[in-house]
C-alpha cells in the first residue's frame, strides 16, 4: 500500500469522491478556514502544538520532533478507536494539514498500514487557498447574474430568501457573512467567519450552481461588514442585468423592525449602534436618533435613517456602480410580507401564483 499524493486542483475538483475529508491541523487553524464538509482530527492540539514549537526553537528540533511523534501517536490512536473501529476496508479518506504534510502524513501512514486508501493534499490547506482563490474566479465567469436591488428595507433578503424557496439558485452573501451589510447589521451573538473561511464559503456556494441558469444576488457594496468580497465577484455583479425591488416608506420601516427585533427589544444596543455614525452624520444628529429610541420611537429613528442616510447613499453607490440600474424593471410586490415576496418570486420565475 502506499499513500496518494494528489494537488489541491485534483482534490476540489473531487471532492465528493472521497468517504471523508480530514483536516490534521489544531482545532484553532480549523476554526479559521476548512475545505468543505471537512472533519478535525488534530495530530496535534493547539496547546501541544505550542509546546512542540516553543521546544524547537528554544531547545533542538531532534528533541521537539521526539515530543512531537509521541502526543501525535497519541493522539492518532485515539482518533482511530473513536472513529475507525466499525469502518469497511473500502472507506477511502482525503488528508491534509498545513503545508508541509507531516501531520497529515503520519496520521496518512497509520491509517495506510491498517489497509484504507488514503490521499493527501500536496501542499496541503495552503495549496487548498490558492486553488480556491483561483478558482473562485472561473466560477464566477461561467455564471449568468441577476442582481436584486433596492433601497434599504425594499425586501432584497426577502425576496432572495423567497426565490431559494421556490427552487431558484440564489447567493446569499449576507447569510453567508453572518452579517445585514450596513453599517447598523451586525446581528448580536452572531460572529462573522474570517475572511479565508467566506471565500471558501462562496467558492463552495459558486461550484454547486448550474450555468444553465441564472443566480439571483443581492446587489452588496464591497464589503459585508469586515469582510471583503472578491473582485471578479464585484466585477460581475456590476454588468449583470438588475430588477429594481420597490417598497413605500412605511411598509420599508414596518420590514425593518420586523427584520431587527433586537433594536425594538434592546434600545441600549441601538443606540450603541447608532454611535458608529457619528463620524458621517455628526454627533448632534445621532444624539437626537438616541433619544427617540430611548423614548420609544424606534420607527420615527428608522424612517429619518432612510431618508436621510441610507437612502442618499445607497442610490448615489447603485448609480455609479450598477451599469443596468437605471434600465433594470421595476418589481413592486403587494406589501413587505412574506406571502407577497413569494407571490412575487413566482412572479419572476414565471410560475403561477399560488393563492
């Protein structure tokens, strides 16, 4: 027997033949970015990890490569006595670690003496980024766009959410980010991925959708809260065709509450939030917003959020940067509600309504 050296281009392109997909490194460098589907069986933790490192450099490598082998052995045990000890002869893994293989590859040599056909990535998690970077980019090409835009609280995360519902291939970046965008859309308790762990989660999004029809997204600026979208993503987004998502002023506040309970809910965090626009609309202005809050007119705050912050800046960015915007057709469902964002997602794939 012998192990399976294969790069990272070979393994992404196949993935899904593999029975599972093994990540050797600590549990911290797992928790910034994974291939997809991935499991963590550390050969080292992120203490032993440390410890091993800080011998050889204060120490000798001999001595720390001794430490090493014997909590890797260990730990390579374990693993196989919690996970391995009813598996068939046939189940055929895919390894890696961080770059050089030696993780990966002691965990590989193990389960390759006890019979599996094991793969490793060649260059590991590393070569893994590069590849996905990389391909992310073709991706994106290969796709036909539809871009939902829309003033803020219009409905575009409804509408997108609606269309998923009915079968169409949709990219949800702000679900994937874990974050609403503006500057007001950190979601509490939510923390966004890093950014390594986003690219990889939009590649592994991209490579599942057919180009035989359109994916509908929503039209973002560059970033979604602290992470960055792709250039080639942005590009595209940009020449696609657009539909214009519109929604009166009180049913756009009505969406926005219902889509932020926790700013109802939660006044101190609104108006902590309110404090990151001091900067662009001037102290004066959000200290007035924080006492309407405080005294409980959170819509009057929103409805004066629209006019005279997002609106302006939303439709000067939409402008300039969304080539189809001002040709794009205009979509007007019956009001914010669930029920008429599918009834329009019907609308626009060409189905009959459903009463």
């Amino acid at each position: 027997m012998s192990l399976y050296l294969i790069t990272a281009e070979q393994a992404i392109a196949r993935l899904s033949d593999f029975s599972a997909i093994i990540d050797a490194r600590s549990p911290a460098e797992f928790a910034q970015d994974h291939l997809p589907g991935a499991v963590n069986w550390p050969t080292l933790d992120d203490e032993q990890r440390h410890l091993v490192g800080t011998e050889y450099k204060q120490v000798s490598a001999f001595e720390a490569k001794k430490r090493g082998a014997a909590i890797a052995a260990r730990n390579i045990a374990a693993h196989i006595e919690r996970e391995l000890m009813h598996t068939p002869k046939d189940w055929a893994p895919l390894l890696y670690c961080w770059r050089g293989g030696k993780r990966s590859g002691s965990l590989g040599l193990v389960l390759d003496q006890i019979g599996f056909r094991v793969s490793l990535i060649e260059g590991g998690y590393k070569a893994f980024r590069s590849a996905v970077i990389e391909d992310l980019a073709r991706q994106v090409q290969r796709l036909h766009w539809q871009v939902i835009c829309g003033t803020t609280g219009s409905g575009k995360t409804r509408l997108l959410h609606a269309l998923a519902e009915q079968g169409a291939q949709v990219l949800d970046l702000e679900g994937l980010a874990r974050h609403r965008s503006s500057v007001l859309g950190l979601i509490p308790g939510e923390k966004q991925p890093t950014q390594k762990a986003y690219d990889t989660l939009i590649w592994d999004a991209l490579r599942k959708f057919s180009a035989d029809r359109p994916v509908y997204v929503e039209s973002e600026s560059r970033k979604v809260g602290n992470l960055a979208l792709a250039e080639s993503l942005i590009s595209a987004m940009r020449s696609s065709p657009c539909l214009r998502l519109e929604l009166d002023d009180t049913s756009r506040v009505a969406l926005l509450i219902e889509e932020y309970p926790f700013f109802v809910s939660n006044t101190e965090f609104f108006c902590e939030r309110l404090a990151s626009l001091i900067e662009v609309r001037g102290r004066e202005q959000v200290q007035h917003w924080q006492e309407l809050a405080r005294s409980g007119q959170t819509a009057a705050v929103v409805q004066d959020l629209l006019t005279h912050h997002y609106d302006p800046a939303y439709l000067a960015s939409i402008r300039r940067n969304f080539r189809h915007y001002e040709t794009a057709p205009s979509l007007r469902p019956q009001d914010h509600s669930h029920r008429a964002m599918r009834a329009l997602a019907q609308q626009i794939l060409g189905r009959p309504t459903v009463a």
